[in-house]
C-alpha cells in the first residue's frame, strides 16, 4: 500500500472522528494513530529505542 493510500486513510479517520465524536475524539484519535506509527517502526526494525534518547549530534554519525 502506497504512502498516498494511508495518509487518505488516517485522514478519512480523522474526518469521521472529528465529525461524529468532536474534537477530543478526533485528538484521541490523531494520538493513537501517532503510538501505532511508532511501534509499527519500531517492530518493522526502522527504529530503535535509543533513538529517542541520543542528543542530535550522534544521530548524524
């Protein structure tokens, strides 16, 4: 599935969120959507714990 197919999805649930349970349920939404980003990098091996935790400079390297 392309990046374009996924950002129209999260959109579209956004959209109902916000629409049907109001701006809080569209912020729980938008928040649980970024949670399952990162695990989903995380589990795919993108990412790494220690990447949250390194000051910028070491990044780089």
């Amino acid at each position: 599935m392309s990046m374009a197919v996924v950002g129209m999805i999260a959109g579209m649930a956004l959209g109902f969120a916000g629409y049907f349970g109001g701006f809080g349920a569209f912020l729980l939404v938008a928040a649980l959507g970024a949670i399952g980003f990162v695990a989903g990098r995380f589990l795919e091996g993108d990412l790494e714990i220690g990447d949250f935790f390194r000051p910028r400079k070491e990044r780089r390297r």
